[in-house]
C-alpha cells in the first residue's frame, strides 16, 4: 500500500509542474493577444490623430 502512495505522490508532482508550465504557457499567450490588440489600438489612434493634423 505504501509503495502505490509513493508513486501517485510521484507521479502528482510531475503532473503538478506539467500544469504549470501548460498554465504558463497559456497565460503568455494570452498576454501576448492582448498587447497585441493594444498596439493595433494605439495605431489606430496615432493614423485618425495624423489624419485630422493634416487636414
């Protein structure tokens, strides 16, 4: 019985850290989505504010 709780605490810390990287990595994908439409937002606002300066 003590040998089957050494191997799933075993095997729960490989899988504990497989789901923080999977989380990592999601997360940071996330981020990068979203500075992403950040960017495309500030373009945006620079291209209408050059549109009226050069009017």
């Amino acid at each position: 019985m003590k040998k089957i709780i050494n191997i799933l605490r075993d095997y729960a810390m490989i899988i504990l850290f497989i789901v923080m990287v999977l989380g990592v990595a999601y997360f940071s994908a996330l981020n990068e989505k979203m500075t992403a439409s950040q960017a495309n937002y500030i373009n945006a606002n620079s291209q209408i504010l050059n549109d009226l300066s050069n009017k």
